[in-house]
C-alpha cells in the first residue's frame, strides 16, 4: 500500500514539473523581444570547412548575395582531402570580401573544429562574428536581420536553423520517417532554445545560425574553457557568455534570418551527428544535468503511465493526470512555440513523433555521453 501510495504522489510530481517546464517555456518565447539596433558594424562571417567540395558553392553564393555589405567572409579549410580548397580560393579571386585560410594539422591543444573557427577569429577584423556551416544556405538578409537584432545590451544572437528536405525525390517509407522526425527534434529544439533565451537562460542554440561580438568571446576566454569537449561550441559557448558575462541574449524570429540546411541522408549519419552533439551535455553544468534528466525521466514516465495502470501501480486519474500534462503540455508548446517561425506548421505524426523523441533521448542520449566523437573524421 505504501509503494502504490507513493508511485501515485511521484506521478503527481512528474506531471506537474512536465507541465511548469512547458509552461516556463511558452512563457519564456512571448517574453522573447523585438531588440533593434540602427548601427552598421563590420562583420566577420567565419565558416569552418572540411572535404566540402559538394556544398561549399552554394555557401559562398549565398554569402555574396548577402544584403549586408559592410562585411568580409572568412572560409577555413580544414585539411580537407578534396577540392574544396581550390573552389573557395576560386571565389576569392572573384571577391575580395572573401578570404581563404588553410589549416595543414591539427592543432594539439584544440578540438578540429573549434581550433578552425578560433583560426578564423584571430584572422577575422569584425565587431560582429557570424557564424553558419558550410552545408548552409543563409537567406539574402541573414546578416542585415542578424546586425539589426545587436542594441546595445545584446552580446549573443541564436537563430533558427531548419533542415530541408530533398524535392521532388521519391524515398523509401524509412526515410520519410527519418525525414519527418529530424524535422520534429529540430523544431523541438528550437523551441526549447527560444523558450530558455526568452528568460535570458540560454541552454540550446545551433552553431549554423549564431553571431557574438567579438568582445563577448575575448571577455569568456574564447573557447579555452570549453575545449574539452569535441562539439559545444555553440551551445557551451551560450551557456559560457550567460554565466560569466552580464550581455544580453537574444533569439531572432524573422523569416529572413532562417539558415536552412541539408537534412542528413542517411539513420547512420544521422545518429553520429546526434551522438557528437548530445557529447556537449558532459560538461553541462551540474544544475542543468539534473534538470535534463529530471526531464526526461518524467517524460518517460508519463508516457509510461498506461503500463502502471494495467498492473494496479496507479490510480486511473494519475495516469489521466500524466498523459493529459505531457500530451497537452507538448501540443500547446508547440502551438505557440510555431508561430514564432512565422506560421511554420508541423507536417508530422505528432503523437507517434512523441514517442520515437523520447526512446531517441534515451539511447542517442547514453551513446553521447559514453562514446567518442570526430568531427568530419578528423
């Protein structure tokens, strides 16, 4: 009687911290403002690249045609092993705004990918440093909507960074599942970012679509007190300028600023690009790793709530109360979490989405923090 007394309070207690969470969070993106600025900075747009010959192009096309002008485009070239050396330097002698630096080693005190974009920095002469991925496709204003969003008190800008996928291209019905909830986790995590950067926390944020000043990375040290981890440097970086800093945060919502990017091709690349980025969570700090997994054990277990009901664990209005907290909870989220996407609508299961999100956490989450990661096998 004891045991049934408590599972009942437990699931109590996980539906109502399901519930505030979600609240917390759409309160958090209405509270997300509209920061302008009518300065014009010079930026530095930094693109760490490596064995990109199929998309760099369209990287550096879309960054010509940016509406920006007052700004340079920093591409370094990782030791990559193809052609994508000779097709930015192509570009450079094209225009002058851009500039190609190679990387011929790996840096000894640095993970590959930060020692790139630290590379670009030292070499980069901009009050603002832009950063996106060299699968990217910014939009024409990306960097006029970006600079706009930096008043005086903002030292960070996040963005939204959705993945296209292919037109026009029959695919088998595991892709189109693949396809469809690599669009559900991105959205979710967009929200989640929104959400948090709307109270001035800042958790998550996406390195594809990220600007900081430069005196924002010089005042937290640069990378120097993340580089223990492979990726993070977007979401450790964030969380970096929230505690050690005293600047701004801000979210971006304009259609203009959306970086779409390429959806991955395949489940294996898909789970090894997840893997490297659920790794950043080891050196979360201890009050946000207990926050997680408070999280997302409570999601488990609401969702879990039938089954202790079959077996007599719980009272039929607890498990009511569960499912009622995590369903509606999730739905309103993103039903106001979407419009700040300009009217972006789900083209998913939601419910069936629900379900992979959560057995996704579980196992892609474990395989992150045990496993060891490369960035584009370096």
């Amino acid at each position: 009687m004891e045991y049934f007394i408590l599972l009942n309070i437990l699931f109590i207690i996980f539906s109502a911290f399901y519930l505030c969470i979600q609240i917390g969070l759409i309160l958090g993106i209405k509270r997300l403002k509209c920061r302008k600025s009518s300065s014009l900075p010079f930026v530095s747009v930094i693109v760490a690249a490596r064995n990109e010959e199929k998309t760099i192009s369209d990287l550096l096309q879309c960054l010509i045609s940016q509406t920006y002008e007052n700004l340079e485009i920093i591409i370094v070239n990782d030791r990559s092993t193809d052609n994508t050396r000779n097709i930015i330097e192509k570009f450079a002698r094209k225009n002058k705004k851009i500039k190609c630096i190679n990387i011929h080693t790996l840096s000894g005190d640095m993970p590959a990918k930060k020692n790139a974009l630290r590379t670009g920095i030292k070499a980069s002469k901009g009050e603002i440093l832009c950063f996106t991925d060299a699968d990217c496709f910014p939009p024409p204003r990306w960097i006029e909507k970006i600079v706009s969003s930096f008043s005086p008190e903002v030292g960070l800008v996040a963005g939204y960074s959705p993945y296209q996928t292919p037109k026009h291209k029959s695919m088998s019905y595991w892709k189109s599942i693949l396809y469809s909830f690599i669009e559900y986790e991105e959205k979710r995590a967009a929200v989640w970012s929104a959400g948090s950067i709307g109270w001035n926390l800042g958790w998550l944020c996406t390195g594809r679509n990220l600007a900081y000043r430069r005196k924002v990375y010089d005042e937290v040290g640069g990378f120097e007190k993340i580089k223990m981890s492979v990726s993070g440097d977007d979401d450790l970086f964030l969380q970096l300028v929230r505690k050690k800093t005293n600047w701004k945060i801000n979210y971006i919502c304009s259609k203009d600023s959306f970086v779409a990017t390429n959806v991955p091709e395949s489940w294996k690349h898909f789970v090894q690009q997840r893997k490297r980025h659920f790794s950043a969570s080891k050196f979360f700090s201890l009050p946000m790793k207990l926050f997680f997994s408070m999280y997302h054990f409570s999601n488990l277990m609401l969702l879990l709530s039938p089954l202790f009901l079959i077996f007599h664990l719980i009272e039929p209005v607890c498990m009511i109360l569960a499912i009622s907290a995590k369903f509606s909870g999730d739905f309103i989220l993103f039903y106001n979490g979407v419009r700040i996407f300009n009217g972006e609508k789900f083209r998913l299961n939601f419910f069936f989405m629900e379900v992979l999100y959560i057995l996704y956490n579980i196992f892609l989450g474990t395989l992150g923090l045990i496993g060891k990661y490369e960035w584009k096998k370096t």
